[in-house]
C-alpha cells in the first residue's frame, strides 16, 4: 500500500490542515498499546514509523530477563499481546494490523541496540472482519495485586472465558473450589520466596523493583511497589540485603504480609495450550490480551502467579494437584475475582518507545 493509499484511510481534515504525518498516526496507536502489561513491568517494545501504514516493530535486549526467561517464551508472549494492542488500537480507524515476522526462533540476549522483531502494515479492515473492544478497555486493564472481595465469578464469565481459549485451541480451566484455592495461594506462596532466594533470580528481579514513589515516577517502569501492595522499605531491604531474612520468624512475617493480600480470592485459573516455538508464544499472547480485555470489560482483575509456572518442583506439584483435563503445557496461573480499584502501574511515554522515523 503507497503513502497515498495510507492517508486515505485516516480522518478527513479540514482546510488549511496538514495531513497526518506517519509520527502522528502511530503515536496515536502506541497511547495506548503502551498499556499493555510485561514481565516486571519491562516494557521492551520499539517502534520505527517508515510511513503513514508502515513501521518495524523492535524489542530491546537490555530489557529482557536471560535468567528467569531463558528461552524467551514468555517476552515473547508480551511482544503478542502488544501487536494485539496495537490491532485494537487501529480498529475504530477501520485498519487492520497486518505483521510480517522476522524469523528468528527466539529473542536474542545480546546487544545494547534494539532488534527487529517484525514490520508492520495498516490496511484497511475487511467487511467481515471480527469485532474488536473498544480501545479504552486497553487504558483500563491492569493487575489487582490487592484483596479480592470473596464474591464468585460469575458462572457466565468463566465459561464465555473457557469458549473463547477453546476457539482459539487452548484449554482455560478453573477452580472454585476452598481448598484447591488455598492449595494454589500457598503454593504460590512459598515458590516466590524459594525462588528468590536463588541468587540469580534476586538480582535480575532487583534492577526492576521501584520502592519509593519519587523512584517510581522517574523511571516509569518496574515493579512499583505500590502496585505490588508491600511495604517499599521492607520490599528493598529484602532484595539488597537478603541475608537478613534467612530466619523462620522473618520469613513468616513476609509471608504474612504477602498472604494479606490474597484474603478474599475465591476463584483461580489456568491456561494450557501450544506453547514449543515463537508462533505458540505469540498466539498465546494474542489469546491472553483478548482475554484480559473481556475480562476488563465485565469488571474482573486476574494477579499472574507466574513462579509455580517456571518453577519445575511447584510446576510439578501442580499439575499433580489439579489433574487438568489437558494434557497441554500449563503457561499461566492466575487468581481472578473483583477488588477495589488497585494502584496502576506506570509506563513509558508513547514517545519514548517511537525510534526516529526512517
């Protein structure tokens, strides 16, 4: 598609008005892409305007986690889901994103400059194309690592959940069940703490952590302690100076602080589905943004349990707790219910993320 072809599909402007320049059209996009969530809040995306409809789209090495990401599946998830932001984005235009991926298998841990990832093309929506939500759904969805109300999903949602994973062939599964949930909570529990007391994992994790508002707002990045719901002194005491919490009583006082925050989750859930290669990782990240925004939309918040995925040991007990009904790689669990409203995570300016147009 020309350039001409492109600003025929943006707004009518006035006389005397300039036409979009291609800085403009995918600024617009990435206010609110860039709400899209990433491991530790690392927010690794690029993007290169070339024209009005066409950009390549770049991750950054520097912030990708080599050590508790070693393979790239789950960056490569967030990439998907951000391409999925962008498609919700340009929906209410009447574009359709179209992506030409770069064919390496996995992100690449080297480099201090940003690598392509894919190109990019906006181009004008079929008639039958599948409706979008509305694009402020992406400015709404966050993470609730607060109480939860106790109150059940509603049945409806979970299977509407459960239709919309299996079309896309994954199995979401669900528990309501007290003692199942308090098997999840506790397991969760006690695999964050084990795995950061992994030296690596510590300190990966602490080039993210944000323990004071003013730190928080200057890097506009991170794990904000705030939205964390812990205590920001105690969260950078523990990471800088962890030899001091190796004693039983300590660790049952972080433990309690942590559990506080998890009164009131009636409901967890899990995904599992193809997940071998970068195109499974991208799909399931697809899968993932879509059904965080139905989520979003009937006013539920989901908090990732992330470690008893990538903790082999919690991994196993699991499954062998859960006995799911597929037999696909388990790649997310997750507790979903209603709370108050929770601190927001910040994020990068859209201009921040925009690379000199070419």
């Amino acid at each position: 598609m020309g350039v001409g072809a492109g600003l025929a599909l943006m707004p009518r402007v006035g006389l005397g008005q300039q036409q979009p320049t291609a800085e403009k059209v995918w600024l617009e996009l990435l206010e609110y892409a860039r709400w899209c969530p990433s491991p530790h809040n690392t927010q690794p995306w690029k993007l290169q305007p070339l024209s009005v409809t066409q950009a390549a789209f770049y991750y950054d090495p520097t912030r990708l986690l080599p050590h508790t990401d070693t393979n790239s599946a789950f960056m490569t998830v967030a990439l998907g889901m951000f391409l999925e932001c962008l498609r919700v984005a340009a929906a209410p235009r009447g574009l359709a994103l179209r992506v030409e991926h770069e064919p390496e298998p996995q992100l690449q841990f080297t480099g201090t400059v940003p690598r392509l990832f894919a190109t990019l093309y906006l181009e004008p929506a079929s008639a039958g194309a599948v409706a979008t939500p509305g694009r402020e759904l992406l400015r709404q969805r966050c993470t609730s690592r607060l109480p939860y109300s106790g109150r059940p999903v509603a049945a409806a949602h979970l299977q509407a959940l459960t239709e919309q994973a299996a079309a896309q062939g994954h199995s979401f599964q669900h528990s309501s069940e007290p003692g199942f949930v308090e098997f999840v909570l506790d397991l969760n529990r006690q695999t964050l703490f084990s795995d950061l007391d992994d030296a690596g994992t510590r300190q990966e994790i602490a080039r993210w952590i944000r323990t004071t508002d003013a730190e928080a707002q200057e890097r506009q990045d991170g794990l904000w302690n705030r939205c964390m719901h812990f205590p920001g002194r105690l969260m950078r005491n523990f990471f800088t100076h962890h030899e001091r919490f190796r004693a039983a009583w300590k660790r049952r006082i972080l433990g309690q602080v942590y559990v506080h925050s998890m009164h009131g989750t009636s409901t967890v859930a899990w995904l599992q589905g193809p997940f071998g290669n970068r195109a499974e990782w991208l799909a399931a990240g697809t899968l993932l943004q879509q059904l965080w925004l139905h989520m979003t939309q009937q006013g539920l918040y989901l908090h990732p349990f992330g470690s008893v995925v990538t903790n082999p040991e919690a991994h196993a007990r699991f499954l062998a707790r859960a006995r799911p009904e597929s037999g696909q790689p388990l790649w997310l669990l997750l507790r979903l219910g209603y709370s108050a409203e929770p601190p927001r995570s910040l994020r990068l300016p859209a201009s921040a993320l925009l690379l000199p147009v070419a």
